[in-house]
C-alpha cells in the first residue's frame, strides 16, 4: 500500500493546473499532503524513530516553517503570503514523509524501485516533451501545462527551465543506476537519449550548466570515467546543433550550417527567442529589487510569495517573477533571521548526508545549484522529487560505518539504494 501512495504523490505533483470542482484551488495542494499521511499512517512504529534520528533536521525546518509564518503574519500584503505559506506547508508534511518511507524500506530492503519510478516518470514528462516540440497544441498541453514558452520546450513543467534541469539529473540518475547494475544497459541507452534530447529541446542555458556539473560531479564520485563523459557531451552538443531552437540559443542562429537539421529541410526554421543579453540583465533587476526591498524590511521581509506577486511586477508586468536565487529570494520574502535559519537547516543537511549515496547526492547537489540562477519551489513535480532525494540521503547514510574517517568511494557504489 505505501508503494500505491508513493506513486500516487508522483502522479499528483503534476495535476498543478486541475481545479477541484468548486474551489479555485489546484488538486495537488489537497492530494500531497493526504497522500503524505497515508505514508505515515503506514508506518507508524517507524515515525517515532525518525523523529528521533532525525531531531535536528526536524528542529531546523520547523523553526524555518514557523518564521515564514512570521514573516507572512507581519507582511504589507498578508493574504498573499498567507496563501503560499498554506500551500508551502504541504511540503513539510511530504518531506516528513518521505523520510519515513525511506528509512522504513532502507530498513527492510533498498530504495531501488522508487528510484527506478522517479526515473521512468521523468522519462514520461521527457517523451511528452517531444510530444510537445512536434504537436505544441495538444489537448494534454492545455489540461497539464502552464503557460508555453514555445518553441523552448517545458513538456508538463512550468517552464523550461525546470524541465531542462530535471532532464539532465534524470540522466544523471540513470547513469548512476547502471553503474549500481540497479537498471540495463539497455535502459539507459533509452535513458541517454530521450534526456539529451529532451534537454536541447529546453534551450535552458541553466539546465545546460547544472547537466555538465552533475556530470562532473559523477566523474568525481568515478561512476563515470572521462571518456564516457566526453562521449555524452559529444552527444549533447550534437543535439544542440541539430534542433533549431538550441542552436538559435547558443547564437549560432545566423549560421549558413546550423543547425544540421536545416541541412535536410526545404524550409528552415525561423526561430525567434529573447537575447541572451536580455535574459541576464532581467536578472539583474530582480535581484535589484529584491536588495531593495531587504533593504526596507531586514527583519521580516515582505513574506513569502510576495516578490513574485506584487514585486516582479514593477519589473516586468506579468506575475510569477521570483528573485530567481534562492538564497536571495528566502532574504527578501523572510527577512535576514529567515535566510540564516534556511543557511542553518542546509548546513546541518550538509553535514547528514555528505557522505551518503551518490545516487541520491549528485541529484541534491544539482537541485541546488539549479536555483542560484533560478527559483522552483513552486513546482511541485520539480520540488517533490528533490525531497524524495533529499530524505533518501539523510537515511543512506548509515551504509558507511561511523567510525571512517577517510573512505574509499567504491563502497558506495555497489551498497543498497
């Protein structure tokens, strides 16, 4: 039944735009945290244990959770951050969950099927997104997706960005399961190609720098070796230069031979996407204005999902602008004691699972660094996946003894996931 749930939580992070009848509220809002209790309510001769194995964690996140209420109690526009307080507080009760179901499988047997359901959704929402490159149009687009940025590709995400982020750990995940022998060879040949793929489609130059950092993180971590990452870069920028909307990114979209599907086609594609100048300066502006605003309330801030709402705006119109940095984006909506107790929960999440699977490491390691130039938090797909990789650390890591100190690599790789 706890498998039913987890896959159900999965599922329910992508209904983002389905109302329940009645109430203008999306589904996943009331789902998440349901199913969450089912997951609990499964296991409750383990939760006691959690609680105590992992007191601190529980301690940070809650003062963390209890100053955004603060911040949003004090904010000029409190119905506003009242209302993403509510809808963020679902990801304390999934995040609790996750930690129990993991520690309960990593119990009695290994992570191994829901790291293989985590990979073949993101290899479903990699499919719609060539769906979505050849039939932008679809009826599922218009169920599932938010607004499109075609012709960058976000598949059922919110944007693109979040969708080249997601394609490039899933192959990273992939490439760690085969090295586990965790998945074939041919999986991952099905893997390697829908997410490189998928990942040009995105034309996301963020998603680009964290794909080419987790895989420098995997050469570290020697689940690949320096050939094979050359192979898949070489791959990668063979995609880039075939796909029209990649190549025009990258500016190579005045070029008599870029990109090579041209080559083969009597109509070229004209392709029209904002400068990458444009794109950088916008940044600048948010996290100008974001400085800004810190600067009128440092204690409180301005409350959460404030920025996007009523402070993106006077930058570029349309809502849904976040300060795109985490860091600076939990400094301007809870003020600067937020930004230490969220400095203070990652240090002690540092210092959990520094030393715990690669599988789930590589994957919070890009998470992370995907959102310095970026803010996600309201994806749920993007933000529930994360916890489920997060959990899975903090409770993998009792495979490596505690009294090493200095530890060969090689363990890791062949333990239970």
């Amino acid at each position: 039944m706890i498998n039913i749930f987890f896959l159900l939580i999965l599922f329910s992070s992508l209904l983002g735009r389905i109302k329940f009848p009645g109430l203008n509220i999306g589904i996943h809002y009331l789902l998440l945290p349901a199913l969450s209790f089912g997951i609990i309510s499964c296991s409750w001769k383990e939760t006691r244990e959690v609680v105590k194995n992992n007191k601190t964690i529980l301690i940070s996140l809650g003062l963390l959770y209890i100053w955004m209420w603060v911040s949003s109690l004090n904010s000029e526009f409190p119905r506003t951050a009242i209302t993403y307080s509510a809808k963020y507080s679902s990801y304390f009760i999934l995040f609790f969950a996750f930690l129990v179901l993991t520690f309960r499988k990593m119990k009695n047997s290994s992570l191994t099927f829901y790291y293989r359901c985590i990979l073949y959704l993101l290899q479903i929402i990699g499919i719609l997104g060539f769906l979505e490159a050849l039939v932008p149009n679809h009826w599922i687009f218009e169920l599932l997706k938010f607004p499109s940025f075609y012709p960058q590709i976000g598949s059922i995400m919110q944007n693109p960005n979040q969708f080249g982020v997601i394609m490039g750990i899933g192959l990273c995940l992939s490439l760690t399961l085969e090295r586990q022998k965790k998945i074939s060879t041919i999986e991952l040949y099905i893997s390697e190609f829908i997410f490189l793929i998928s990942l040009a489609l995105s034309a996301s130059r963020n998603a680009w720098l964290i794909f080419i950092f987790g895989l420098i993180i995997l050469l570290i971590y020697k689940i690949i070796d320096f050939k094979k990452m050359i192979v898949i870069l070489s791959l990668w920028l063979l995609c880039i230069v075939t796909i029209p909307v990649s190549t025009y990114r990258i500016g190579l979209g005045d070029s008599k031979i870029f990109p090579l599907i041209n080559l083969f086609s009597s109509s070229p594609s004209d392709i029209v996407l904002p400068s990458p100048v444009g794109t950088a300066l916008s940044r600048f502006a948010l996290w100008k204005a974001a400085i800004i605003e810190t600067i009128k309330r440092p204690l409180t801030g301005i409350g959460v999902g404030v920025f996007a709402e009523h402070i993106g705006t006077k930058v570029f119109g349309p809502k849904g602008f976040h300060a795109h940095n985490i860091f600076l984006n939990v400094l301007v909506e809870e003020g600067i004691p937020g930004l230490l107790i969220f400095v203070n929960f990652l240090v002690i999440i540092a210092s959990k699972v520094k030393q715990a699977n690669p599988v789930a490491i590589a994957p919070i390691m890009m998470f992370l660094a995907s959102q310095l130039p970026d803010f996600f938090a309201e994806d749920y797909t993007f933000t529930t996946i994360e916890f489920y990789f997060l959990a899975a650390a903090i409770n993998s890591r009792k495979i490596v003894s505690s009294n090493s100190q200095m530890q060969s690599l090689t363990p890791l790789l062949n333990s239970e996931i």
